[in-house]
C-alpha cells in the first residue's frame, strides 16, 4: 500500500509553502574585545618612531613570486604599489614558533571582512595573540555601494589545486605556490601557508547570492598599507598572478597586467 501524500505536501511533511520568519535587528556577534581597540596615540607614536628610525629591509616582490622577511616587535612594514595596480597576499608566523599563525577568519569575526587602520591581524588558537597592527592605508576606500571593501580577510589564496578544480588544467603558478615555494626556503613546509590577508584586493559578497565577488583594485602607483608588528614575525607576501583582480579565476591574466611591490621595514631608533 503506498502512502498517499496530500498535494503540496514534502516528503518530510512540512509542505513546500514557504516558512515565514519572525524578524530580528542583526546583533554584531563579537563586541569587539578591549584588546582589539588599541591606542591610536600610542600606535601613532610607533609609527612616528618607527619612520623616523632606521630602514631595516627595503625590496621588491617581482611580479609572480613572494619572498619572505622577518621583523621584530614595534618594526613597521610598509607595502607599496611599486608600479601597476597589484593585490599582495600575506602570510604571518611567530617568528620563534611557527605553529603559531595568522587566524584570517578570527581576525573577520574580531574586527571585519576588510582590515583598516587601527585593526589588528590576530593568531591561531590556542594563542589568539594580536601579531600586528595596522597603522596607515593611504587608499582609504570605505565601503561602496556594492559593499565592497579593500584589504580583506574574506578570501583564501588563489591556488593551482583550485584552478584544476575549474579549467581542468594543470598549473604551477598561484599566490599558494609562490607562498609555498618562500616558506619552503625559510624552512617551513607546504602546510605552513595559510588564509591570507589579501592587500590592496577590492571584494565583497553579491546582495542576491552572497557569492565572493572582485572588483579591480583602485591601489594606483604610491599607494601603500602599514602595519606595525606586535611580535617577532616572519611574513610572507606573494605577487598575484592576476594581477589587480579584474578578471575571475580561471581567465587568462596578461602578463603586462601583472606587478610587483615594494617593501620596506623600518625600525626605531634605540633610546
Ligand atoms: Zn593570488
């Protein structure tokens, strides 16, 4: 005997009528912790401090690659737009215990999907350590109309494995495997490298189906982000083989789309 199943009715009962929902203001999950909000003045302080001092490391990242550096607590690392416009990805490790790590998606929740001055990037669990602060962004985009925001914690790292995953083509040659090449020279391994925080990358979520979504990078030639460490680190930064993000993963990137950036670590001078 079958069982007779009323006309609009699923198979799990409920009905295919559309549930209503009460309706409720959106409550910020995480009020934002006290060791979240620094001191602007004394940040302000170390910048002053830190420009004023000495120039540590002053490199390029070639277009298509990533180098790694270290820096100690209160250094600052400038990134700038050396060229064309270019989105940078970054990794950061505790420089004395690498499994200690930049937490992307604990930095989202603690601050916001896109990192501006004053916001810190924060490590993995069990440590949930602030390891550096943001200090200057001469972009200044805000959030426009679309939502969509410069430098964000949102996204991964474009990857060959991915790329596979959507073309069907083999291929070495993605933020992941240039990230994953520096770390292996700085004697770290293919897992060490992580969710990044992607530089100068303008994205947000579409308002229908809150997919991932880019828009080209507004950074320009001069545009520059900094951040001052809050540990001793050893950062990474990778060159985006699609260069300022206009095009969607899979698509070919001309090369002369395609940068590098300038890096520059400056430090105080000792008292
Ligand atoms: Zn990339």
């Amino acid at each position: 005997m079958s069982r007779v199943v009323p006309p609009g009715a699923g198979w799990c009962g409920r009905g295919d009528k559309k549930r209503t929902f009460e309706i409720h203001e959106p409550v910020v999950c995480y009020d934002k912790p006290a060791a979240a909000q620094v001191d602007r003045a004394e940040y302000d302080r170390k910048r002053q401090a830190a420009l004023m001092g000495d120039v540590l490391q002053d490199f390029i990242v070639p277009k298509k690659s990533a180098k790694t550096w270290t820096m100690q607590a209160g250094d600052l690392c400038r990134v700038t737009v050396v060229e064309g416009s270019q989105v940078g990805d970054m990794n950061f490790w505790n420089l004395d215990n690498p499994a200690e790590r930049f937490y992307s998606g604990k930095t989202r929740q603690l601050h916001s999907s896109h990192l501006s001055v004053y916001d810190r990037l924060w490590s993995s669990l069990p440590h949930l350590r602030p390891m550096a602060t943001v200090v200057a962004d001469s972009i200044k985009y805000g959030i426009d109309e679309d939502g969509a925001s410069v430098h964000d914690v949102i996204g991964t790292r474009c990857d060959d494995y991915t790329y596979k995953l959507i073309t069907g083509e083999d291929r070495w040659g993605s933020c992941h495997s240039y990230l994953t090449k520096a770390a292996e020279e700085a004697g770290l391994a293919e897992a060490d490298v992580h969710d990044v925080w992607n530089i100068f990358m303008c994205t947000g979520f579409t308002k229908d189906t809150h997919q991932y979504f880019c828009k080209p990078s507004p950074a320009r030639k001069g545009d520059y982000i900094e951040f001052v460490a809050d540990m001793p680190l050893l950062v990474a930064l990778s060159t985006c083989p699609q260069g300022d993000v206009s095009t969607p993963v899979g698509k070919a990137v001309p090369d002369e789309m395609c940068h590098p950036l300038g890096v520059q670590v400056f430090r105080a001078a000792a008292l």
